[in-house]
C-alpha cells in the first residue's frame, strides 16, 4: 500500500497507517498498564492515613516528642531501606532504639491487621515524602511480598534484628539489584 499524501482524505490516512499500528498500541498499552500499576499516585489517601493513624505519636510535623515518640522526619529508618520500614510497619517495633541520636524504649504498634496492602503502601509514600524527607515510593506490590515473606511473625520488632541484613530489601524481588540495602543505618 502506497504511503498517504497530504492530499488524501483522512479516511485513507487512518486506513494506510492502522494496521501497522496494532503491535505498537499493544506495546503501548502494556507500558502504559504497567506504569499505572506500580507508578502513579494511589487513590488511597496516605496523608489522612498518618492524620488518623500516626500522627498521635509522631506529630503533625513529624518531629515526634523527643524522648517519647521518635520523629519521622529526617530518620534513616523512614527514607533508608524500603524493605525494613515495611517490617517494622506490619508487625510494629519495640526495645531500645536510637533515633537520630536519641535512644527510644516504647511501643511502635503493629499495622498488619489493620492496613491492606495499599493503605500501608500510601502511608510509608506519605511520610517518605513528607516534611523534608525525600524518599522513593513505596508499592502495594512490595508491601505484598515483605507481608508473604514475614506473615508467620507474632511479635514487633527490635531494632536490632531489623538491621540484620535479611530483614533489609524487599523478597522475591529484584530491587537489591538496583538499591544496595543500606546498612549505614541506626541501630
Ligand atoms: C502509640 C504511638 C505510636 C503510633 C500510633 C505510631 N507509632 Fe511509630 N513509633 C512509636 C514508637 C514509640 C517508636 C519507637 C519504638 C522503639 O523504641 O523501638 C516508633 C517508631 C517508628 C518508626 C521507626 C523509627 C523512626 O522514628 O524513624 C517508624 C518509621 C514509625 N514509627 C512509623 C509510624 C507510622 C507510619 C505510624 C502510623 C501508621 C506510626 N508509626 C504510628 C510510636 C507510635
């Protein structure tokens, strides 16, 4: 088939380029499927989440109430390796545990029951990029498999054992490949 000339009609446009085109659109809609699934904001609401569910304890700015609660903003545990924020988020975190500098001996509770998959997700984005934190998102995807990888767990945290490097990194995934767990973080 010729190629269309400026002087044809749009019907012999549409007709000389649409068959070509199908392999292109699927390639297309598969990308773009993807790209919608893991990357665009969640509808959920990770804010509200952190207004109704954290904010108690960690404060509306983040900076939690030295001593008593630690911050979010700013902390290594928050921005640093995905995969222990989302441990230490589904089954909480107790014993002593240093906070930029500050060494901590509460309860952080355990989300497991109480968050899906994309809540959670929503929630660590939020505080990731909250205040002047300038972390990377967290999907629904990755709180899935730490949550298969973790689901016999009955009791929070320390902070030690989250440090242990496998509790760092995110199972059955291919992230450590691109992100070096970071172990340069509080113990
Ligand atoms: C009842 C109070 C309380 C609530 C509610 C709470 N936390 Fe915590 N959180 C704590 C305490 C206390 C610690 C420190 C635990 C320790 O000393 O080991 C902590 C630790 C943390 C840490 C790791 C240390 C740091 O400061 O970076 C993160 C991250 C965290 N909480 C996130 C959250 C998120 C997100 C929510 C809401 C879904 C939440 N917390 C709700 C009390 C709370």
């Amino acid at each position: 088939m010729r190629a269309p000339l400026s002087a044809d009609d749009s019907m012999f446009k549409y007709h000389s380029y649409g068959l070509s085109a199908i392999p292109a659109i699927w390639l297309i809609a598969l990308v773009v499927g993807f790209i919608v699934t893991e990357e665009l904001p969640m509808r959920t609401d990770g804010e509200a989440i952190y207004l109704s569910r954290c904010m108690s304890c960690h404060q509306i700015d983040g900076n939690g109430i030295a001593g008593v609660f630690p911050p979010l903003n700013g902390t290594e545990w928050v921005v640093g390796d995905k995969g222990r924020l989302i441990r230490l988020m589904l089954d909480g975190m107790m014993g002593e545990t240093e906070v930029n500098g500050v060494v901590y001996g509460g309860v952080m509770p355990p989300w497991k029951s109480f968050l899906t998959d994309e809540e959670v997700a929503a929630v660590l984005t939020y505080i990731r990029g909250a205040w002047d934190n300038d972390g990377s998102r967290v999907t629904p995807n990755e709180v899935a498999l730490v949550r298969k990888a973790t689901e016999g767990r009955k009791r929070p945290w320390s902070a030690e054992e989250l440090n242990d490097s496998t509790n760092l990194g995110i199972p059955g995934s291919f992230s450590f490949l691109a992100v070096p767990p970071d172990t340069s973080a509080n113990r």
